[in-house]
C-alpha cells in the first residue's frame, strides 16, 4: 500500500503545481502518462525531481522499487526490517512533497 500512498501524493503534487482541480483535468488522450503508476515518471511531472533526489534520496530509493503487481505476491518476501524502512521512507517521502 506503500507504494499508492506515494503515487496519489506524487499525483497531488502534479495537479497542484499545474493548478488543476480534477487529475488529470479531462479524460483527453493528451493525458495519458498521468495515468500511470511508474513513481519515476511521475517524480518527473511532478516538478519535485531535483528537490525529492537531493533531499531523500535514500528514501526515494526505497520506495521506488514499488509496483503495484507487488500487491499479487503470494507470500511475503519482505523481511520485517524492510516492511519498516518502506513505511518510513513512504512517510518521508509524503512529508517532502
């Protein structure tokens, strides 16, 4: 869940630096990549790339390894340590954008 809690604040900080009110603003083809779950491309449109990666790289690395077929995993292949490095970087992260 980590990672959706990135994703719509990544999605928050892009509608807010374009001033929009809905995200995307309409359902036009020219929005397609918002859409999308890859965080890098969205840490790109958010306008937030230069400041997350000086500032919490460590965290971003962490999270960014996040894809939402993680969700589908049979079993868990985290150990307890790195369940609480994500939710701490996920924090981060969401606190820096």
């Amino acid at each position: 869940m980590c990672g959706y809690v990135v994703e719509l604040a990544l999605k928050n900080a892009i509608a807010t630096t374009l001033g929009w009110q809905n995200y995307p603003p309409n359902n036009d083809n020219r929005f397609a990549a918002f859409f999308s779950h890859d965080l890098e491309l969205l840490l790109t449109l958010s306008g937030k790339e230069a400041l997350i990666k000086l500032n919490n790289l460590a965290d971003w690395s962490i999270v960014s390894s996040w894809n939402p077929s993680m969700r589908y995993t049979i079993g868990s292949s985290f150990t307890q340590q790195q369940a609480a490095d994500m939710l701490t970087a996920t924090q981060n992260i969401r606190n820096a954008l």
